[in-house]
C-alpha cells in the first residue's frame, strides 16, 4: 500500500512506499503498514493508518516501484 501515513489526530507522519514501509518527513524509517491499513512502530504499537491509499496487491512491489 502506499499513501499517506496519519496518526489517529490527522496529523500527518510521513508516507507509505509500495513495499509497506513506512517512513517520516525526513526519510527516516518509522514503522510498517499492517494488512488492515495500520500503520505499527518497530514495537508493534499502532501509531497510525494509511489515507488515500493505493493497492499493489496486483504485481510485485519491486515492479510498483519501479514504475513510480
């Protein structure tokens, strides 16, 4: 899935590329996103979930990203 990551306040954290990691403003690695659209810190600890997102369930994620 790839979007944007939001904390539960709507405040934006950052983005999810198409291999479901998530990382910050910054670049920074900051969790993953769950099957369920959640976004989860290395802990397991729901930080947030994922807004307009994209699936890329259809071809490999390495392809997806590829063509972004």
């Amino acid at each position: 899935m790839t979007g944007s990551v939001n904390d539960f306040g709507g405040v934006r954290l950052g983005s999810a590329d198409a291999n479901g990691e998530v990382t910050d403003h910054a670049g920074v690695h900051i969790g993953r996103v769950t099957e369920r659209g959640e976004v989860v810190d290395f802990a397991g600890v729901r930080i947030g979930r994922v807004s307009g997102v994209t699936e890329n369930r259809d071809r490999p994620a390495t392809e997806t990203a590829a063509r972004s």
